[in-house]
C-alpha cells in the first residue's frame, strides 16, 4: 500500500473532481427546473416538480461528497478556498435550504398558498445557481478579490444559470410530453445562446489567468492535442440548435439526446478546466501535494470512500432506473 502514498493526492483531485461533475451535471438540471418556474405557467408547475421529485435530494448528496473530500484529503486548500469565498457560499447555502423548504412546503400548501412556495423555490434555484456561477468565475482568475475578477464572477454567474436552464430545459424535453415539452423546447433555444457565450468567455479568459496556463494552452504539440476539446464543443453546440429545431418529434424517439449533448459539453468544459489548473488546487498559489493530508489520514479516508461513493452512485443509478419514464401528474396521496 506504501506503493499508492506519492499518487493519492491525484487519486483525491480525481474523486474530487469526479463528484463536482457529477453534481453540475445532475443537480444542474434540477436547478435550471427551479430557475424555469419564472417562465412556466402556473398549471405546468407541479409537473415540472414531478420530474425532478425523486431525483433533486439524492443528487445534492455529490455536492455534500465533493466538499467532504475537500476538507479531510486537502484541508490546506479547503481553508483557503472556503476563505476568500465566504460569502458566496453562505449564499448558496441559503438557497439550498430554501429550494428544500419550499419543496416540501409546496406539497401541503393550500392552493392560494402555492404562489409563495413556487416563488421560495424559484428564488432558491435562482441564488444557488448565480452563487456557483460566482465562485466558477472566481476561481478561474485566481480569487484575487480585485474589482476584475468579482465583475467577471458576475458575468460567470450569469452564464452558469443560463446553462442550468438550457440543461433543465433538457431534462424536460426528456421526462414530458405535450405542451410542456414543446415550451421546454422554446426556453432551451434561449439559454442556450446565454450559456455558449459563457463558456466562452471562460475558455478565454482562463488561459490568460496566468502565464503558467497560457503556455500549457498554446504550446507546441499541446495546442494540436487540445484542439478537439473546444471543436466539439462548437460541434455539440450546433448539433443543439438543430435538434431544437427538430422537437418535439412524432414518437419522441430522440428527446433525450439534448440532455446527452447538454452533458457532454459540461464534461469537455470540465476537462478543460482541470487541465488548466492541474497540478493547483489553489489557483498558482497551492498544489494538490501541497495542500493533501498525511499519507496515513489519505489512506484511511481512501478506505471509507471506496465503500460510500460506490452506495451513492448505485443509489443514484437505481433511483433514476427505478423512476424513469415520463413524469406524471404530481399526487402526495
């Protein structure tokens, strides 16, 4: 075992890095659901929240996961991260606990009561959104804390809750029929255009964050080898707009393929960002050697998440399985 003590720090980042993918992409879609209800009229709410219903609890627990793994594998960097971006965070945690207050509060409201908590939910979903987008912005500038990047974080925000909607969009596209699918089609056109001009802006502003990621970008042969990465993405974008234009189809044999492309952008923008920052888990400040626990602690811990996050993905696989088909009309009875 002494064999695995120099690669645990990577084998941590990749965990870590794993679990915050997994929880953009299955979280994201449930809050871009949340940022929806703005748009969606009074009588397609309670569907909506039918198609996330099962699902919204169990996928926050990645977030949960990716913050554990953070703290006890490298508590250097949790400090300083949880430091700079204090405020975000409580943020986000409030809306958090709104969108789950208020999804529970909704199932027992009387009808003239409704309005409150669909407004509680949308406001949740709304700030969680924005305060991730934020701390996205942020962090790729280097949570310097200058007047840049907090207006850069601003403009992160923006576009993180633009994808969520065009990936909540999707989801819709996937789990409903009729009307409010041909709307889910309509609400996906728009944020779709919001969420490609933000990666954008990150795939540009990020190598000029600093000079070390610079060259990593546009050094010879990296430049050629990276050269896929934001061609299918430019790819999956177009594939995107034209399948809009094709949905909803007669036998709703390719709804989910929205969600599919929706996903795989946000895991080639992922890829792009961790090799940008690789080997810092601290932007050129902290690296993931640095910043790990003891060998013995990493080891321990190694232990414990080889048995939990194997039960939350098989959790997680089931619960979807178990629940998948078309939403349904919401019932609590």
């Amino acid at each position: 075992m002494t064999l695995l003590y120099p690669y645990l720090p990577v084998v941590f980042a990749g965990l870590m890095g794993i679990a915050i993918l997994v929880y953009v992409i299955l979280d994201g879609f449930d809050l871009g659901v949340g940022i929806l209800f703005a748009v969606a009229p009074v009588e397609d709410r309670d569907r909506m929240i039918a198609s996330i219903g099962p699902f919204w609890d169990a996928n926050e627990t990645w977030l949960v996961l990716a913050i554990g793994i953070l703290l006890v594998a490298f508590p250097v960097a949790h400090g300083v991260i949880l430091t700079e971006l204090y405020l975000p965070v409580a943020i986000m945690l409030i809306g958090l606990i709104a969108r789950g207050v208020a999804f529970e509060f909704r199932a027992k409201a009387t009808d003239e009561e409704k309005w409150l908590w669909n407004r509680v939910f949308f406001l949740g979903s709304l700030v969680t959104a924005l305060s991730q987008g934020y701390m996205l912005g942020a962090y790729v500038l280097g949570l310097d804390g200058d007047r840049a990047t907090m207006l850069f974080g601003f403009v992160v925000a923006l576009c993180l809750t633009a994808a969520y909607a065009a990936i909540g969009a999707a989801w819709l596209i996937y789990k409903t029929d009729g009307d409010l699918q041909k709307r889910a089609v309509a609400w996906m056109r728009r944020a779709l255009i919001l969420a490609m001009g933000g990666m954008a802006a990150i795939s540009l502003a990020t190598p000029f964050a600093s000079d070390r990621i610079f060259a990593k970008w546009f050094s010879v042969p990296e430049i050629v080898a990276l050269a896929p990465l934001p061609l299918m993405t430019a790819i999956l974008f177009g594939y995107l707009f034209w399948q809009l234009a094709h949905l909803p189809d007669r036998n709703d044999r390719f709804s989910l393929l929205p969600f599919i492309a929706m996903t795989a952008i946000m895991v080639l923008g992922f890829f792009g960002l961790a090799y940008s920052f690789y080997p810092y888990v601290v932007p050129d400040r902290t690296t993931i050697y640095e910043a790990a626990a003891a060998p013995e602690s990493l080891m321990i811990v190694l232990v414990g998440a080889m048995v939990v996050i194997p039960v939350i993905a098989i959790y997680s696989i089931y619960a979807y399985r178990v629940f998948g088909g078309k939403a349904t009309d919401l019932r609590y009875d």
